[in-house]
C-alpha cells in the first residue's frame, strides 16, 4: 500500500511532527524523500516527495515564501516538511496558500535530525516495497536456473508472476516455446511469425543490438509491477540462450573436427569412426557423396575496409544462408554430418538411405539456391563428389565437391549445380585450361575455324551428334549437303582429315578446352553462346 501524508502523523517515531496547514492534502502519497534549499528546487522535482526544508532561502524574504509553495505545488510535491531554525513561525500568507491548494504543512522538531525522518518515511513507501518485490522476482528466477532450468521453465515462472500465460519465439534457431494454455500455445506452435506477433502483445529480447526473440503474451498484464517482472525474466532468458549457446557452439566444435577428420582423411580405425557418429546421430555406414554449397563471391567483400554494420550484415546474412542449408538438408535427408567454413558448408550423405537420390538432391539444390536468393539476395554454388564405397573416401569426394565449384564457376557462373562424376572429361582438361600448351594446342586445331561462328557451332553439334551427318542436319535445322560442305571446310581449316578417331577426338578436346577457357578465342564465349554448350551435364 502507498504510504500517505496522514500515515506520517501516526508513525510512532514521529511523533512530535504536527500538521500546520493543508489539511486537505492528507491522501496524498508519498514516493520518496527529497532535503533542498534552493529556490530553484522545482526543476529537479519528480513529484510524489515528501520535501524538508528551513525556509532558508527565504529568511530576508517572507514574502516570496507563498510563491515558493505554488511553485513546489505545481512540481507535485506531496507534502512540505519545515523546521522553522531560521523563520520563527511558518508565514501566515504561505498558510493561506497551502491551505488553498491542499499542500500539506507538516512542522518537524529542531531536535529530529532530516536522516531519521528520511529512513523512516523511505522504508514505508513503495520504493522500498518494489524494491522487496524486485528482489523476491530476482531470487524465484535465480533458484530456476540454479535448478538447471530452460526456456519453459523461465516462461512459466514469469506466467505465474504476470498471471497470463507466455510464450517464446526464439529467432536464433525458430523454436517456439510456451507456459501453457491451450488457446495460446496452439496459436504458437501453428501460426506464423508476422501473425503471432500481430494477433498478440509482445515484446522483444535485444542485447548489444542482437536479437534473440520475442516474449508472446495472452493478454496485456495488468500487474503494476510487470514491467520489473520482466525485466529479470529477460536476464533469466539471456543467460539460458546464452549457455545453450555456448554448448552448441562447443558441440559445433568437436562435431566440425570430427568431419574435418573425414574431410582432410585423417582416421584410421572402423568402429571410432561409426562410434563417433552415432554419438552425434549419424548414419556412415555403406557409400556416401560429400555436397557442398557455396556462397558466390562472399570473400570478396573483405578485400576492401568494411564497417561494423557491414561486417554483422555480412555475417548475419551467411548464417541465415547455413540456416537454409541445414534445413533443406536435413528435411530431405535427415540427420547430416556438416562442415561449416568461411565461406561455405559441406555435408556427408548416405546414397544407399534414399532411393531417387539424385533427384532429391536436384530438388533440394534448387529449393536451397531459391531461398538463398529470397532471403538474402546471395547465391549459392552447388558442388557434389563422386559416390565411395565408405566413409574413408570422404575427403576424396569432399575434394572433388570443392574442385567442380571452383573449375565451373567461371564458366557457367553463379548459382550452378556441378556434380563431379557427370562432368566427364573435364574433370581432366580443367587444372589446364589455362596453360600456354593448352593455348598452343587450340590454335593448330582450331585456330582458324574459331573464327567462322557458323562453323564452330556445326563443328560443336557434329561433336555432339557423334559425327553423325544426318543428326546434325536435323539438329542445325540447315540441309544435308549444307552440313557436308561446312564440314569440308572445317577440315581445310584445320588441315586435318576429321574421318579418323584421332583426330575427331582432338579436335572434341580443344572445343571442351574452349568450353573451360573462352579466352582462347576472344572472337566468341561459349559461356554466352547457349548453342556451344557442350552439355555437361547436371543434377
């Protein structure tokens, strides 16, 4: 209960406090003690005070004394405390006016020092009250997590203290926990976030600028203390997401070594390694492919300073991107081994487990690279390794995952889908694509034919149709003595006799060459040609 003027009057050790005027100001609560003797005391005045003071300032100035209690009046003090040391009666006028506006007067003896009525007064306020309370929320949150608690322990803790049921939506990983009651706990668990958030009162849990959630409430609480309530409840959520963190994060650690071990081939013994997973809910036995996604172009933006903002937006962006990947991952093919990187994530997957696996895997790629774009505006890469038996050929296929990405991307760009086994000979000609012996090859095969576009492009398709005249007719949509003749001609070109398997077979190897190295002909791109695409296959 509020402490009043009038309870002041009947404190024991106060007695010899006496009212002077203002009588009808008694109700009036009291807050807090202020002691000043400044005439320009109402500028640091919040209201609700009990003030103390001698009159002082106005010992060659009774007259000014009335309007100094007008302007206290106006500044919401409660209730005037004087000792009259240096005026010895209260002015008559200011009793006049403090009777006029119900300003209580209460006269304090010269001999009760300001710090008892102070402790007094400050012990039977609210202040002292909410201060109770404040500590009797902090020690019921304390004993939940020294009790080991979690989320819902800290939600049901706060729902008994707020009297409404509570619920929260964790924005690190998009869980959703709840109190109880029905009504709000199915809406949470079913609903999505922009509409939970519209349909309910809510507040959200920041610290250092980082968001971890929000708190749902059923109904706007109607204690007058909710505020300091959650207050501590924040705190107790902090420091729960905080150690779930850290736990992750140490699991994040041995989990990522231990696929570092598969990755770079580092294991020796059968049984540790399966042990070792199945610690982690890993499924290695039988034959396996290592995926791996790529964020395109993502360590370029570190070449150059960068500000704070930037590099959070940064870091932000590429861990909701592994969000995306885990997620898509794991609904496709369950429980995945991962690797996180600077710049990319690798996972191990169980070819037998899943039948169709290269068409879940194509579905999976291209729900992964649409929401990437979606929600982040990056694109992602997309590199698959050939299938081993087991998972001591891991870090073969991981190296074959990370090498398709890296030999394709200037080729076919952003966004591709490169699968290792699919990509044929290039797998061989790509490490040399760029080499002067490469150069020197293309131009005495095809140097001069490289010039003519419709003659590279029949060249391409008569490569593609395994040299087959008719086919490539049908195919160029052009006659078939039209095909013979630009055949002779690429065959003047070149100086070579194109009948034999030989030199068919070069000459396919400088067009993939081409494929992999359009500067060897700076006339024409081939990446930018969709009709010099060798087909190199995808997903």
């Amino acid at each position: 209960m509020p402490l009043t003027v009038k309870q002041i009057l009947e404190v024991p050790e106060l007695t010899g406090v006496k009212l002077i005027a203002g009588g009808a100001g008694l109700e009036k609560n009291i807050k807090s003690v202020n002691v000043m003797e400044a005439p320009d005391i109402a500028q640091w005045l919040r209201g609700g005070e009990l003030l103390l003071s001698t009159g002082y300032q106005f010992r060659n100035d009774v007259e000014g004394f009335g309007e100094w209690i007008m302007t206290i009046h106006a500044a919401g003090v409660a209730a005037l405390g004087f000792k009259n040391r240096f005026l010895h009666e209260f002015p008559p006028k200011a009793k006049d006016c403090a009777d006029g506006i119900g300003l209580p007067i209460l006269g304090l003896p010269l001999e009760l020092p300001y710090s008892d009525i102070i402790r007094i007064v400050i012990m039977q306020t609210d202040e002292v009250e909410n201060i109770r309370f404040s500590e009797s929320v902090l020690r019921s949150f304390s004993e939940v997590l020294t009790e080991g608690g979690g989320i819902v322990r800290v939600l049901q803790n706060l729902a008994l203290f707020l009297k409404c049921n509570v619920c929260f939506l964790d924005e690190g990983t998009g869980k959703r926990f709840h109190s109880s009651g029905e009504n709000l706990a199915n809406d949470c668990l079913a609903m999505d976030e922009r509409a939970l958030l519209k349909k309910y009162p809510h507040e959200r849990l920041v610290l250092s600028h980082r968001a971890y959630g929000y708190f749902i409430f059923e109904s706007v609480p109607q204690d007058a203390m909710w505020r300091v309530v959650l207050e501590h409840a924040k705190v107790a959520m902090l420091l729960v997401l905080q150690k779930d963190i850290a736990t992750k994060q140490v699991e994040a650690r041995y989990r990522n070594e231990f696929v570092q071990d598969l990755a770079t081939g580092n294991i020796r013994d059968y049984e540790e390694v399966i042990n070792r997973a199945r610690a982690f809910g890993w499924d290695l036995t039988g034959s396996l492919r290592v995926i791996v996604f790529d964020i395109d172009n993502y360590k370029i933006h570190f070449e150059q300073p960068l500000s704070q903002e930037k590099v959070v937006g940064l870091e932000e962006a590429k861990e909701r991107i592994y969000s995306i990947c885990k997620n898509e991952m794991r609904r496709t093919f369950q429980n995945l081994p991962y690797l996180t990187r600077s710049d990319f994530i690798a996972f191990i997957v169980n070819v037998d487990k899943y039948p169709n696996f290269k068409a879940r895997l194509r579905q999976c790629c291209e729900d992964v690279q649409g929401k990437t774009v979606a929600y982040t505006g990056y694109s992602v890469s997309v590199g698959v390794g050939n299938e081993k038996r087991d998972f001591f050929g891991a870090s073969e296929s991981y190296d074959e995952a990370r090498r398709a990405i890296k030999m394709m991307h200037s080729v076919s760009g952003d966004g591709g889908v490169h699968v290792w086994d699919e990509m044929g000979v290039l797998t061989v000609l790509a490490p040399v694509a760029e080499s002067e012996e490469t150069r020197k090859f293309f131009i005495s095969h095809l140097g001069k034919v490289a010039g003519d576009k419709d003659l590279l492009h029949t060249l391409n398709v008569l490569v593609d149709q395994n040299w087959n005249f008719k086919a490539a007719a049908r195919k160029l949509n052009i006659h078939y003595n039209t095909i013979h003749y630009r055949y002779e001609k690429i065959c003047e070109l070149s100086g070579f006799d194109l009948s034999t398997g030989e030199k068919r077979l070069e000459v396919a190897i400088a067009l993939k060459l081409l494929y992999l190295n359009p500067k060897l002909n700076p006339k024409l791109n081939p990446k930018l040609d969709p009709k010099l695409d060798p087909k190199l296959g995808s997903v």
